[in-house]
C-alpha cells in the first residue's frame, strides 16, 4: 500500500496548491467584471451618495491586493466571511446549499450509475443487436437534448398534464425524506437522461475492448456463459476507464446543474453562485469557487486511487 | 332567469363551481363575458373576505443576495417580502388617491413647506413594542442623511429638517411639494422600530404579517400577525416561492403548486388565461420601456436627429409585437393616464416621410447608433429590429449593438449616448420628472437641460390650485415631446394572474403590479 499513500500525498498536495491558484483567478476574474457590488446592489435606483456610502461601509474602497489577503487570512483560520450583499453569514449559508446540491447528485448518482453499467454490460452481451441499438439510440438522444428542453417536457407531460411530480422541486428543512423525494423526481429524472449515456458508452467501449484478448477466448473455450465472461472477466479488467467517467459525471452532477436548478428552482450551489456573480459578491463567488474545485479535484483523485487499486500490476509494482 | 344567474353567482364565489363553467353557464342564458366576468366578480366580493388557509405565491425578480433591509430593496421579490411586515405612512389608494396607514391623518402649512403627520396610536411592532413618531424620525433619518445608501435617498433629499412633537411627526422642505404624501409611500420608507437602526433586516414592523423564515432567493414564510391593528390580511399563512424561470412559474401555477404568480410573459399570456381555473389579470401602470438619446451628445443634440427618430417609430407595432397587446402606445413623454393630473396630448403617429424630411434637414449621415440587451427591457433586441426596420422606410440607417445583460445597468445606461432602457414610473408627474429629466437629476438619463422646463417642474410644486398645476404639467410634457431625449414607444401593462382557489384581486390597482404587490395580503382563499 507505500505506494499508494505516497500517491494520495502528493495528490493532495497538488490538489491544495490547485485550490490556491483558483481562488486567485476567481479574484482577478471577478475584479474584471464590469460594475461592482454596491452598483448591483442599489441597481437604477443608486445615487452617487448612496453608492460611496455602500462601497465605504462594505470595504470596496481597499485596494485588491488587501482585499484579497484579508480574505485568504479568514479562509485559512476556516473563516469565509459574510455576504456582502446581504449580510449573511456564507459557511452557514454555502452549508445548506451544499448539502442541498448533494442530496440532489446522490439520488441522480445511485439511479444513473448502476443503471448505465447495467446497461452498458447488457449491450456487450448483445452488441450489433436490436438491444444494442436501442440502449445507444435510446441514450444518445437523450445526450444530445439540451438538458433545460428535457426538464420543460418532462415538466408539461409529467408535472402539468399527468400531475405525477410537482414541477417547482424547491426543498426546505422541516420536509420528511419522502416529500424530498417527491419533490426531487422530475430533476433527477432529467440528470440520469443527461449523465447515461456518456457512462453507458464507455462501459460498453472499454469491455469491448477487454474482449478481444486472448484469456477472454480461453473463457469461452472453457464453456462459460457469456455473462459470466463479461462479469467475471472482462468487467474488472475495465474499471480503470469506466471509473474516470463515472466521477466526471459525479462531478458534474455536483457543479454543472446549474440550468437544471434554474428550471426546477432547485435551491442549490449553482443558483447561488450565479445570483452572487451577478452581484459581484466576491466572497461568496470565492467560496462557491473553492468548494467547486475541490469536489473536482477530489473525485479526479479519486478516480486514480480506485484505477491503481483495481490492477495489480499498480498495486504491486516491481 | 335572475334566479338561476344568482344561483350560479352564489356557487361560483363560493367555488363550487369554476370560474370559466360559470361563465359558460352564463352566456348559455344570453349574459355576454364582461358582464358575467363583473357579475362573478361582484359575488365573490359580496361573499367576502374568507380568513385562514395558505396562499402560495410564485415570485419572478428575486435573488440569493437579496437583503431583508428595506433600504435596499430594489427588485419585486423584496418588495413583496417588506410588504407583509412592514408598513408606510401612508399609501396609494387601490383607484386614486392617498390612504393614511401609520400616520392617522396628515396635513400641510398652505405653502405646502410644512407637512405634519399625526402618528397612529395603540399600534405595536411585531416584537411588543409601541410604535411612536420617535421611531418614525429614526426610519427617516436612516434613509436620509448624508451616511445612507437607501434607495429612497433621492426622495428625502429635499428635506431641510425633521422634528417629533408630541404624537406628530413633522417635515419641514427646502422648497414647497405639494406631492409630498405621495412621496412618503415609497416601498423602502417602511417604519421600523427605533428606524431599523438596532437591525435594519430583523424584519420587524407592524404589518399584517411576520416573517416566519427566510431563505432569499429560495422561500419565504409569513404568518398572521395575530396583534395586527386593522382587519387586513386574509390568509392565515403565506408562501412566497421564488421561481425566476418564466416556463417553470407558469408551470406551478398550471399544475396548482401556487395560487399566484407575478410576470406572466405577454407572449403566453393568451394562452395561459385559456386554462379554465386560471384567471390572467393586467393593470394598466406608469412603467414604460424606452429608447433613450443623450441630448448633449452628437448627433443627438440636433434635435431634427431626434424629432426623425421620433416620427420613425412605429408605436402601434411595437404594443403588438413587443408587448402581445399587453400595454398602450407611448407619446415620447414618461407620463400617461396612470397619473393624477394627465393631460391627453396629440397621439405622434409613425409617419416615414416627416421622419425623412427632419433626417434630411438635420444633414446627419452616418448611421445611428443603438444599445441593447435583454434585460434593458423584455424583447428590446427585437424591438430595437423593428425600430431599425421602421427607420430604413425612411432612409434613415440605424445601427443594432447587442450589448451583455451583466452590467448593462452600470456600463452602458446612463454612460452610452443611445440605449434601450425601461422605468418602472413613479405615483406622481413631479416625482418622474425630478427623478430623471430634471436638468440637476442624478438619473437625467437623457441629459435633458431645459431651463423653462426646470423652471415650470419648481413652480407646479409650489402651485396648489389643481387647475394652474395641470396646465404647467400639460405645457412640460409638450417640452419633452418636442424636444425631449426620451422616445417611449409604449407603456407595459402588469401581467399577473391567479388560480381560482383564491379571490379578491383588485382590478387595475394603482402602482406596481400584483396589486401594488398587496395581492397576497388582500386575497384570500375561496375554495
């Protein structure tokens, strides 16, 4: 296992140094931005007076650089700061938000991801047949769909005409796990047709692949079942590649679903951070920025640590 | 036949049956569909007021960086949220005219300079304490002075000082305003204990409702204030769910998630009332989407530049298209029907050869310029093509730029010499004019400078006999229409509508829409 930690160390290392320079191109980025906080804030209605007023009590009037060590300083003693807009504490905030976005990327994940691998393995067993074709026409549409139109049309037919899920998904505390559930059908429905497809062909692609070696051949003279081949043999030697894609989908369900929140109004980290960027709340875009960067380092570290573990010759090298 | 139509008005406002089985039932005996949408509206309203149940509101124009301080309200969303809880002086009267709220009454010095507000007594904050004309003075001060950032900051400008003396609150003006009650019923003016001072978003005050939780840009929850002082407020809860999306607001109001939605696009708005529980309400306001020249600024100080993109614009085709019919032709000035004291003025028709002849004589040849994006006003890039098409009738070349919605409002309205914008309108004439076309206006977003219009705007403040003021309201708007930088097409009626499970909308309620955003409060629910 030396090998291993030793990987997961330098990793992290990388990954704490990546988080470093995101949140400095998070800054610039946000300082290019036209207008400034207190401007969107007072909106048409800002006058002069009112404007320098806003931007002297919210510290505008620092130069960046201070801002910007101000920030990290309150960061690094685990410290984010309040909203400038409104006040709000961000931790507390970002917390529920995060979680939110979360419960929403776990239920999407436990349907879609044994689901594509399931199906991905079924169109293996019966590949350049019409289950074959179906599963890829089937999931290669739904892809191809722009993710917003999948939510509108699920919403007319299934929200509005059906009545079977509500159409407005916003969760708050006090719901019971069912009601959450309830309220989240619609929304996880359309993630799982958006993220299948991409896991399923890379399943199929990677097996595929693995079954053209020569112990697959052995297999089959053995007389096993062709599932069994697939299952026993070829699958493990295809997780490396199904892997990377599985978290990639992870990750996107967690910080790419943005236009899914807007169209459910689903009280997540994307809708945050987009009404905060528009704002130019800088403390909450760095924060959201952060967490974002760190859910996708991680899970690409991830991804590489469960690769090693599942070949041997990773695992043990000479 | 009366006997059967009173049975089906009974059952109607009673929900028994729907709105649009009623009207269908009605019309089988020879009623037509105004009379019986009146009849019905009348029978819910003799039903009266039922107390208790939820109201479950979908709410367009709110963020996650919404604060609950008052003084920074600015988007529908915020507004609605300091509605339920908070309350003015005094407010605009559903059809015309000025309520006392939290002022029991109020009156002026005959120069209109000294104005007195006798504060309401016996009436407590949401947390127990009285309220008195003391606090009254402090929410004043917090949104005047020179350390505020209220948005109201540039209605208490003119205030030379403020005083409490016994039970009345009292105001004295550097130059007399007549309107001045019109101007205390500014949305962020909300009285707070001790002026918000200790907590401006505690988001407590004496309104007929106390915020139960608060999630901005996501939920908020309301229930009865059980100590209110005066029997408004029906719904023992209310929900405001923010629900940006157009799709997905007219989607919770069709599958019945809410009762009531704001900003119902124009666009389906025809075919969002075709749902038989679902009733589409438009208001006629003062918000007006507009194109804007700065006249300091070549080639619009010439005003034969203005007067042929005046002539050039085709207002009845922008109402039809832009607006799906939902609004009203403009008349290149800011004001229309909505406010006290209009004076109708001849209608400027589109009319390609004036617009020629003044292009022509104004020797201007390079193409005009314009600014826009989608958030400047709904659809303004398509009203801006219709614009250029109906110019090119007149051999006059108008250049689009499709500028960002980020930032529009602070790097190209105000800054740009010609742009495409949008003004909510104010209650009263003066207040529009000194708000954007006065020559010193923080927002003379035209940079209009007319010293007999400057001159007329301070001697209508002043002027008290109605007759004399309508006259110099009358001859300022003539000013703008010739000479103005302002070319305002149309007039945007409020689009909002309602399910049949609740009842009591006011029709054409003076102010903003969603019944100057007091709809929540003054519905209830029938069903």
């Amino acid at each position: 296992m030396g090998p291993a930690l030793k990987l997961v160390a330098q990793r992290l290392a990388l990954g704490i140094l990546l988080l470093f320079l995101v949140s400095i191109l998070i800054f610039v980025g946000t300082l290019i931005l036209p207008g400034d906080v207190a401007q969107s804030i007072l909106g048409q209605s800002a006058t002069p007076e009112a404007l320098a007023n806003l931007r002297a009590e919210l510290g505008l009037n620092d130069p960046p650089l201070t801002r910007y060590f101000d920030w990290l300083g309150g960061v690094l003693t685990g410290d984010l700061g309040t909203a400038l807009t409104n006040g709000k504490d961000i931790a507390e905030a970002l917390g529920s938000r995060l979680s939110n976005t979360l419960f929403l990327a776990f239920w999407a994940a436990i349907i879609s991801v044994p689901l594509a691998i399931f199906l991905g393995l079924l169109a293996v067993r019966y590949r350049e047949r019409w289950p074959d074709k179906l599963i890829s026409a089937v999931t290669l549409s739904t892809i191809s769909i722009p993710e917003f139109l999948i939510g509108y049309v699920l919403m007319y037919f299934v929200g509005v005409k059906l009545g079977w899920a509500p159409t407005v998904s916003t969760i708050y505390d006090g719901m019971s796990l069912g009601q959450k559930l309830n309220s989240i059908a619609l929304p996880v429905a359309v993630l799982t047709l958006v993220v299948l497809a991409h896991m399923m062909r890379m399943t199929r692609a990677a097996i595929l692949n693995v079954m053209q070696s020569a112990y697959i051949e052995t297999a089959e003279l053995k007389g096993l079942t062709m599932f069994k081949i697939i299952w026993r043999h070829a699958f493990p030697n295809s997780i490396a590649p199904v892997v990377n894609v599985v978290m990639l989908n992870l990750a996107y369900l967690v910080v790419g679903v943005v236009v899914v929140e807007v169209v459910f109004t689903y009280p997540g980290m994307g809708q945050y951070l987009v009404d905060h960027v528009s704002k130019r709340d800088l403390p909450v875009v760095q924060a959201c920025g952060l967490v974002f960067a760190a859910v996708y380092i991680g899970l690409n570290m991830l991804a590489d640590i469960i690769s090693i573990l599942s070949n041997p010759r990773l695992r043990h090298p000479k | 036949m009366k006997d059967y139509l009173d049975y089906l008005k009974v059952n109607a406002a009673m929900g028994r049956i729907s709105r649009r089985e009623f009207m269908g039932r009605a019309a089988a005996v020879g009623v037509t569909a105004a009379a019986a949408n009146t009849m019905l509206a009348d029978a819910v309203r003799a039903a009266g007021p039922q107390k208790g149940g939820t109201i479950k509101v979908g709410v367009n124009g709110s963020g996650s960086a919404d604060s609950l301080d008052p003084a920074l309200s600015a988007n529908q969303g915020q507004t609605l949220v300091t509605r339920m809880w908070g309350e003015p002086l005094v407010e605009l009267l559903p059809h015309g005219g000025i309520e006392p709220v939290l002022a029991e009454s109020y009156s002026s010095s005959p120069d209109a300079k000294v104005w007195t507000f006798k504060i309401r007594s016996g009436v407590t904050f949401s947390n127990g304490k009285t309220m008195t004309a003391d606090d009254v003075l402090a929410t004043m001060e917090r949104h005047s002075g020179d350390e505020t950032k209220s948005g109201a900051l540039g209605i208490m400008r003119g205030i030379a000082s403020m005083k409490v003396e016994g039970d009345s609150f009292i105001l004295e003006l550097e130059q007399p305003n007549a309107d001045l009650p019109y101007l205390m019923t500014d949305y962020h003016l909300l009285i707070q204990p001790n002026g918000g001072n200790d907590d401006p978003t505690a988001a407590i005050g004496t309104g007929p409702y106390v915020l139960k939780s608060a999630e901005p840009g996501v939920r908020f929850v309301f229930e009865k204030n059980a100590n209110y002082w005066r029997d408004d407020g029906n719904a023992g809860t209310i929900e405001l769910i923010v629900i940006n999306d157009d799709t997905a607001r007219v989607a919770a109001l069709q599958s019945g998630q809410v009762d009531m939605i704001n900003r119902v696009p124009p666009r389906t708005a025809g075919l969002v009332d075709r749902a038989p529980n679902i009733t589409v309400h438009k208001a006629s306001g003062a918000g007006h989407y507009v194109f804007i020249a700065h006249r300091d600024t070549a080639p619009f100080d010439n005003n034969d530049v203005m007067l042929a993109l005046k002539w050039g614009m085709n207002r009845q085709e922008m109402v039809d298209k832009i607006l799906f019919g939902y609004g009203s032709v403009g008349n290149d000035t800011p004001i229309n029907a909505s406010y006290p004291l209009f004076t109708p003025m001849e209608q400027r028709e589109y009319d390609p050869d004036k617009a020629a002849f003044h292009w022509k004589k104004s020797g201007a040849t390079d193409p005009i310029l314009l600014r826009t994006s989608d958030n400047s006003f709904p659809s303004a890039p398509d009203a801006a093509a219709l614009f250029q098409q109906s110019l090119a009738k007149a051999g006059i070349p108008l250049e689009v730029k499709r500028e960002p919605n980020d930032g529009y409002w602070s790097e190209v309205w105000n800054k740009q010499p010609f742009c495409t914008s949008y003004w909510s309108g104010r209650p009263v004439q003066d207040q529009m004019y000194s708000t954007a076309y006065l020559s010193t206006a923080d927002w003379n977003d035209t940079r209009f400078k007319n010293e007999k219009f400057d001159q007329l705007l301070v001697a209508a403040r002043a002027e008290l006999d109605e007759a004399k003021r309508k006259q110099m309201y009358a001859d300022m708007g003539m000013i703008l229409h010739n000479e103005g930088g302002l070319i305002c097409p149309m007039f945007n009626d409020f689009v909002d509508a309602s399910t049949d499970r609740i009842a009591g909308w006011i029709d054409n309620h003076k102010g903003f829409g969603i019944m100057n955003y007091y709809a929540p409060i003054k519905m209830w629910v029938a069903a």
